[in-house]
C-alpha cells in the first residue's frame, strides 16, 4: 500500500492493518458479521481460488497441492488443508471430476 510519503519506507503490521481495515470500510467491503474481513482472509481466498481455477482447467489438482502449499510458504499440506474451504462450486467441481472418472465402475460391465 502507498503510504504517500517521499522517502520508501515499509509499513510495520499495525499501520498494514489499520490501512486494510480502512480501505474495507471505505470501500463498504464486510463479512457476514458486518465486520471487514481480516488481512488473512485473503490467504484463504486465494487457496479456494487456486483450487477452482486448477478444476476450470482440468489439471491434477492432487499433483497442484504441493505447489500450492509451497506458495503459501507451508512445510507440509496439513498446514495447506486449513486454508481450503469446500465452496459450493468446488464441491460441484469436485464431484462432477469424481464422476467423469468413476462413473462407468457403476454401469454394468464397466472398466476403466
């Protein structure tokens, strides 16, 4: 965030979070609580979106995960597994994957 001053300087934590609260506010931005998300909230947000667009584009997302918790500076997909929330899209995302995979295992004579 630009912090208008001429010389660069860095924002401690406190000041980060007292500009995202306001820009939240300003841009009448709030959580179903009527509070602005947190600053973290972003993290999850990007791990959910990340899941999506890996379905959207029909990759491995088992084989993206590790990526994905790299990114997120992670030492294992546990500490990943936190941030991913079962949205309604990915769940129809998921599910119809499962199906396009396994379906034929439950027709008569079907084989992979």
């Amino acid at each position: 965030m630009w912090n208008n001053r001429p010389k660069l300087q860095t924002i401690n934590d406190r000041t980060l979070l007292k500009l995202w609260h306001r820009c939240c506010v300003c841009a009448d931005i709030f959580n179903d609580q009527g509070h602005p998300p947190r600053l973290h909230d972003l993290r999850h947000s990007f791990a959910v979106e990340a899941l999506r667009r890996w379905y959207a584009q029909s990759v491995n997302v088992q084989a993206k995960l590790p990526h994905l918790a790299l990114y997120l500076g992670h030492v294992n997909l546990a500490c990943t597994h936190y941030y991913l929330k079962l949205t309604p899209e990915l769940r129809l995302a998921a599910t119809q994957r499962y199906h396009d995979r396994f379906a034929t295992l439950f027709t008569a004579g079907g084989d992979l």
